[in-house]
C-alpha cells in the first residue's frame, strides 16, 4: 500500500465547499473502484499553525494503483473535480509515502468506510523528519526499535500510538523524510507538552531524543484534528 499525502492552502471563504469536494465527491468517485479510498480529512487544529490549511491522506492499492490515478486526475474523471478543487485552494504540496517496515498496517482499502459517516474527532500529532544523509536506514530502524515502544512510557509524557509511519518515496517528494501519523489517546500529557519544559529523563543521556540527536536534529510537528466524517479517526 502507498499514500498520497496532501498539504492543502485553503481559501478561506471557500473552507465549506473543499471540504465538501472531499467528503462528497473525492471519496464517493475514489469508492467506484478499488485502487484508492480516501483514509483521512484532517484541519489543522486552531491556534496550532496558519489558518484554513488542511491535510489529506490518501491510500492507494500499490504502485501501478498510483499511476492510474494520475492519469484519472490528469486526463480522466477526476480532471474536472481537480479543477474546481484549483479554485478552492491556493496551492497544495503532495507527497507519495511508503510505509515503514515497523508501520501498523491501515485497514485493507476495501474495509475503509466511504459513506461519510460521522463520529468524534481524534487529535494527532504528525511529526515529519529529515534524517542526516546516510542516516535514513538507521534512523527508521531507530524508531521503530527505541521510539515507538517509548510512546506509552509513563516518562515519556506522552499518550499516542502510531496509526501510520511512512518515508517519501525517491522522486516523489523531499528527500529523506519520515513522518508520522501519532494518535493521541489523552488531552494531558498535550497540554503538560505545551506548558512545561521536557524533565531531563525525556532530554538526557539514554533518551530517545537524545541518541536521535545523532540522527536527525530537524523535525516539525503539526497538531491535526479529523473531521467528524472522516474514514479513519
């Protein structure tokens, strides 16, 4: 399985009408065959970062699964769809993902739902890295060895689970980048991140985040609410 993952600048006036061109054409057309399905509609949460910026994940089948979507957006379809989402945005920046070997596994594409079914909103935390050149191999295997068993850490003051860790594939993207889609299971541990300095076992010697410093030293983190409808929450 591979990952369209999407950056979206959103008209601000037009926030209603792209999420509706998500949630009531995107993932309806995408459900008519069996190469691609929506997985997830995120909004930046307020006071989190600029405004009206969205984020879109989309799954595909495999490679060729790829190829023939972007003939359906190009020249297809979906071209007409894209050209209205064109006037509901001011750019998007796209990425094609892989999955970590250590990454969950997302539900099969034919058991994500496609009938806009609502429900509560999760908080994530997506953390993109750029690992040192040379280091990406390492660093991947770093994570998934030290990083993600730490997540439920009492230490680790952090309540999340990996719902999906994937790189940039060559060619389709910046390069080399890791993100990760972190599900927050509790709204305390968040706020204790925002509000207080990191204790020195999070920081020191023998942490996670210090024997990543010889790694990677870049990341950004984004704090992304679902919509109510989307497919995965």
């Amino acid at each position: 399985m591979l990952f369209v993952h999407e950056f979206h600048k959103v008209v601000g006036t037009q926030a209603a009408a792209f999420e509706a061109a998500y949630r009531d054409e995107w993932m309806p057309l995408l459900a008519e065959g069996s190469d691609a399905r929506l997985a997830w509609y995120f909004d930046l949460a307020h006071g989190s970062g600029l405004a009206y910026r969205v984020v879109t994940v989309t799954a595909l089948a495999d490679g060729p699964a790829y190829v023939r979507l972007a003939e359906r957006v190009a020249r297809g379809d979906l071209r007409s769809w894209a050209r209205r989402l064109d006037g509901l945005q001011h750019e998007s920046m796209g990425r094609v993902l892989a999955p970590l070997p250590w990454s969950p596994a997302p539900p099969p594409l034919a058991d994500i739902p496609t009938d806009g079914a609502t429900g509560e909103s999760s908080l994530f935390m997506e953390d993109t890295m750029w690992p040192f050149p040379g280091k990406l191999r390492e660093y991947v295997e770093a994570a998934g060895a030290v990083y993600r068993p730490s997540l439920g850490a009492k230490e680790a003051r952090m309540h999340m689970d990996v719902a999906l860790g994937a790189e940039t594939m060559p060619g389709a993207g910046r390069s080399p980048e890791v993100t990760l889609l972190q599900r927050l299971s509790s709204l305390d541990p968040l706020i204790s991140l925002l509000t207080e300095d990191l204790p020195a076992q999070v920081t020191g010697p023998g942490s996670w985040m210090h024997q990543a410093l010889e790694l990677r030293d870049r990341w950004r983190s984004r704090l992304l609410r679902t919509a109510p409808w989307s497919p995965l929450r």
